[in-house]
C-alpha cells in the first residue's frame, strides 16, 4: 500500500518535471526573440527625467492600446515607470528595472530607449551613480512618524 502511493506520487513529479522543462524551453526561445527585437529597434536619445515611480500599469498614463497588450496577470503589479520630455514632448516610458535605480529625478540622461521601454541610461555630463536610499526598520518608521507629530 505504502509503496502504491510512493510510486503514484514520483511518476506524477516526474511528469510535472517534463512539462516545466518544456514550458520554461519555450519562454527562453520567445525572451529571446524580444531581446532580439528590442536590440533591432532601440535608438540613443537624450531626455531629461521629470519623475519616476513604480505604479501599477493602468495608473501610469501608457496609451490604451499598449495596457491591453499587457497579460492580465501582468496588469496588477507595479512597473518601474519614467516620466520625460525627448525632444519637444513629454512622454510615459517602461524602464529596465536595472536602469531604474540609475535614472536621477529632475537631470538631463543620455538614455537607450526601444519604442517606449528604456533599456540603459547614461550621464551627459558625468557618470551616474545609484540612488538607493536607506531602507529603515519599523521602529525608526514609526519614531519619525511621532517625531513629525510633535512637531
């Protein structure tokens, strides 16, 4: 009986096993078809950096035709998402999550852009550095939350 179920459950993982590997060949052979198509298509343009901010995909401004190209699994979480004027217009883009923390708010960047998705980011004038502010624990959260209050 013992031996049933053991065997039962290894054939099941050994199956569940085959399909992932199938599955997880056939996403690396479309991520390798975007990359392909990203690197055919993308352009240097300088930019200067409104704002930025990770939102969810319906909040960010992106045109309608390109939220509904999106899977819906996809449209509930936040995108890294760059507001900037190229040229004459002020426009919404997608970032590269690397290139995000590069990306300094209010300052002119060379960046390499591929339709609306940023994929690298330079400095005009000087190399840029990564802008991470300190991450604080609950208690200095909430001693600076009172310390506002006081004040």
């Amino acid at each position: 009986m013992f031996w049933n179920v053991l065997i039962v459950i290894l054939i099941v993982l050994v199956v569940a096993f085959i399909v992932l590997y199938f599955l997880g060949r056939k996403a690396q052979k479309k991520q390798a078809i975007q990359q392909e198509q990203i690197e055919a298509a993308k352009q240097t343009v300088s930019m200067l950096v409104i704002d930025k901010k990770k939102m969810k995909i319906k909040e960010s401004g992106l045109p309608q035709m390109v939220i509904d190209q999106t899977p819906k699994l996809m449209r509930g979480s936040k995108l890294p998402i760059v507001k900037a004027k190229v040229g004459p217009r002020i426009m919404t883009l997608v970032c590269d999550p690397k290139a995000f923390d590069l990306i300094p708010v209010k300052k002119e960047v060379k960046a390499v852009i591929s339709g609306i998705y940023i994929v690298d980011v330079k400095g005009v004038r000087k190399p840029l550095q990564v802008q991470t502010p300190e991450k604080q624990g609950f208690f200095k959260r909430m001693k600076s939350k009172f310390s506002k209050k006081k004040k």
